[in-house]
C-alpha cells in the first residue's frame, strides 16, 4: 500500500512514470480520497478516507 499526497497544482501531480511502476500496488491518493487515516494494529491495517 502506498499513500501519495497530491498538492493543488498540475505539477505536484504523480508522473506517468510513477503510476506505471506503481502498477500492481495498492495506491491511496489524497487528491482522490481527501484526507487519508491508517490505523495499524499487530493484526490489520484499516483505512479511512475523509473527502
């Protein structure tokens, strides 16, 4: 799982390049999802996403 914090602005963006090596991975973007909560424990991960 990968957590990408996006800015605003077109340049704060992730590449292409990026997104293609994060093929296959689980990826969490903020400009997507808002504002993004893991909380993690010794058995689990949970999410929480916040628009």
């Amino acid at each position: 799982m990968v957590v990408l914090f996006v800015g605003r602005r077109p340049q704060d963006k992730p590449t292409g390049v990026t997104l293609k090596l994060l093929e296959g991975v689980t990826v969490l973007r903020t400009d997507e999802r808002g504002t993004i909560t893991l909380v993690v424990d010794r058995e689990r991960i949970q999410m929480q996403a916040k628009k």
